[in-house]
C-alpha cells in the first residue's frame, strides 16, 4: 500500500486515518489570525506612541517659546514645572489608563456633590395626610376575559391544519 502524497490525520494509527491532502483542506475550515493586543498603542520612535510623542512636542515647543520671550531665570521658573507637568501626562499611567483619563475622571469626581439628599417634595407631615386620603377607584371596572375552551382551541387547530378550509359554524367573538 502506497501512502505518497497523503498526510496522517491526528487521532488512532490505522490505515483509515490516512486520507489525500486534498481532501482533507476541503475538510479542514480555514484558518485565520486573530488580532491580539489590541489594547497596546502603537509605537512610532522606540518606546514612545504617538500620542507621547505629540504630548512631547506641544511641551517642546511651548519651551521653546518661552525660552524665546522670557529670561532665563523666569524660562526656568515655567519651563521645569512645564517640562514635569508634560512628562507625566505623555508618560504616567495609572492603572493602567493614561494619565490624562485618570486626571479627566478626577475633574468628574470632584464636580459632583460628594452628600447626595433625596429631594423630597413633601413633609412628613404631608405625606402622613396623603397616606390617610383612599385613592379614586379607577373609572373603568376590569373586565375578565372569557377563557378560550378546548372546543375552541380544537376548532382553531383544524382551522390551521386545513389551511382554512374548515369553517367553524360559531363565530369568533364573544
């Protein structure tokens, strides 16, 4: 028994496990790559992403104006704080999360009332007379329906089952 051009399927060796290789591609689904990682910023310069960078470059260049239209000593005073200030957004993380997610949510915190009251309309006072007052019954009674007898049910199903042919003597309503 000749075995050229056929591959050995996975599983129990035996001569039924050997099948062409072109069956077994039609067999087989196709397989595809999936992406992973997709969390991971993409990395232009060595380590730094493009948003670090860009960080970097705003801070670069407002240094630079400053640099241009202060003295030294005043460029110094604004420039490291800057130059700190920018270096942690572009390169801070916290939790995991940019710097700059986790300061946005800290602005949000601190916006919202840190005591949250239940606005109430009423005093207890009113609400006790509220509760003494019975409600208006409602204006229209409820009305029960009839239930639907096995009669009826088997009159329904050769109805169906007839494709309409059948026509009960009765009619629907009530």
């Amino acid at each position: 028994m000749r075995l050229y051009g056929r591959k050995f399927l996975a599983g129990k060796v035996g001569p039924r496990n050997f099948l062409p290789y072109s069956l077994i591609s039609e067999l087989m689904p196709d397989q595809f790559v999936v992406p992973q990682f997709i969390d991971a910023e993409d990395k232009i310069f060595g380590p730094i992403t493009a948003r670090q960078f860009i960080i970097l470059m705003v801070v670069f260049l407002v240094e630079f104006i400053l640099f241009r239209l202060l003295p030294f000593v005043q460029f110094l005073l604004l420039g490291i704080p800057l130059f700190a200030v920018g270096g942690t957004v572009a390169f801070l993380r916290i939790n995991g999360a940019p710097f700059h997610y986790f300061f946005l949510n800290l602005i949000q915190t601190l916006k919202k009332p840190r005591l949250r009251v239940w606005s109430r309309e009423y005093t207890d006072r009113e609400l006790k007379e509220l509760m003494k007052t019975s409600l208006p019954s409602p204006s229209t009674p409820y009305i029960r329906k009839t239930f639907a007898g096995t009669s009826r049910l088997q009159e329904l199903t050769l109805v169906v089952n007839t494709g309409g042919v059948y026509k009960p003597e009765e009619s629907y309503g009530p």
